[in-house]
C-alpha cells in the first residue's frame, strides 16, 4: 500500500473477512491506540460525507479513491466516536458472515446516546428503538438489526466514545480462554444476557478491544 507499508488481508474459508494494517506516523503522533474500525457501506461517499458533516459529524479524512478497489472517507459522528464509509468498486468488503470467526454485531459506546441515534439515522437512514427495558437503544439497517447503544452509565468515561466489534463464536468461554493464552487481555469475563447470548470483551497483545459473542439458544 505504499512505501514499506504492507496491507493484511484475513480470510476466512476463503473469503475476506477484514483487514489490518500498521498504524501510520500521524496516527502515532495524535496518540491513536490500536484498534478495530468499523466501516459502513454506502452508495456514494462524497455525498455521505457531506451529509455527516451537515449532521454535526466531522470529516476527518476527506473521500479518497483506494486504487480500483472503493471508496473511502473517515469520519467522526458528534459524540466523538470514528468510524469509516466504504463505496465498493471490485471490493465490496467482507465476502462471508454468519458464522464464527465473523462479525456479527457493533456496539456504539458513547455518553450521548440521544444524540448520536440522531446522527446516524440523519446519515444512514438508521431505526434506534429501545430495548425491552427501554435502555438499550437497537439499531435497525432495513428490515435488519445491525448494533447497538447501550445506556450512558454503561460508558467507561476513561475510554474515548468508540465503536465496539462483536466477533460470533461458537463457544464464549473456550474463545476468550483461547485469546487469553494467545496473550490477550480479559476486560469482560465471560457472562450470559439472558435471552441473548453468553460474551466478553479482551484486547489482543497491542490493545485493540473486541468482543467475543455465543448467541443464546
């Protein structure tokens, strides 16, 4: 991807299932720590970007063409929370889903829920609706539910608002055990929602957080 830089595709069954990359000496500079991105993917990037910005987002990388493969821009939504836009060409991003090793889900974790369900339904069309206990704001893409944004006092005010990636598994513990002896970091223990699914969150050995999710039977 440039000068003694080297882009990582992972498979999965033979399919892209994401990317990484080393961060770059600007990042660095700002302080960006590792971690996951989450891209959403959109029919025109130039108009979404525009459109966040008109929402009260920021652009903080303007769209930018990557070689024939799509279409990008990174934003920011009014909360803080970064996340990408993607306009596939010969790309069209992860190639499988719904089984383990993929990602199933996103949480948004911000002190703002109100105003970040506002942003990102102006921008992407998105439904929130609440939770059977009406906390827990449900986010909608279509006829398909795609994340979500917990409760403001779920928020680690100790953490910047981000995106938290929900990666499916068919055994939570044995996962996060896994991860463990692979050299991770256990923030969330495996635990069980009830008429959800058993999950944990951990960071892999430079600190980029993720979950790990066992959907309920």
């Amino acid at each position: 991807m440039g000068p003694d830089e080297v882009y990582t595709m992972f498979n999965l069954d033979g399919r892209n299932v994401g990317g990484c990359y080393a961060l770059k000496a600007d990042m660095l500079s700002q302080g960006v720590p590792p971690h996951w991105m989450l891209y959403v993917a959109v029919t025109d990037a130039d108009q979404t970007a525009a459109k966040a910005g008109s929402a009260g987002g920021k652009v903080m990388a303007s769209p930018f063409d990557v070689m024939d493969f799509g279409r990008m821009a990174v934003l920011q939504d009014p909360t803080g929370a970064t996340f990408s836009i993607w306009q596939p060409k010969t790309h069209p991003g992860a190639g499988i889903q719904g089984v383990p090793g993929t990602v199933c889900w996103a949480d948004l974790m911000t002190p703002e829920p109100k105003r970040a369900a506002e942003f990102y339904g102006q921008v992407f069309d998105w439904h929130v609706e609440p939770g059977k206990d009406g906390n827990y704001l449900h986010v909608k893409n279509g006829n398909d539910f795609i994340g979500g944004i917990p409760p403001a006092e779920h928020f680690n005010p100790n953490t910047p608002p981000h995106w938290m990636i929900y990666f499916l598994v068919q055994d939570s513990d044995a996962s996060t055990a896994q991860a463990k002896d692979a050299g991770a970091t256990i923030y969330v223990p495996p635990m069980t929602v009830e008429g959800v699914g058993r999950w944990s969150i951990v960071a892999d050995p430079q600190g980029a957080a993720f979950a790990l999710f066992q959907p309920g039977r």
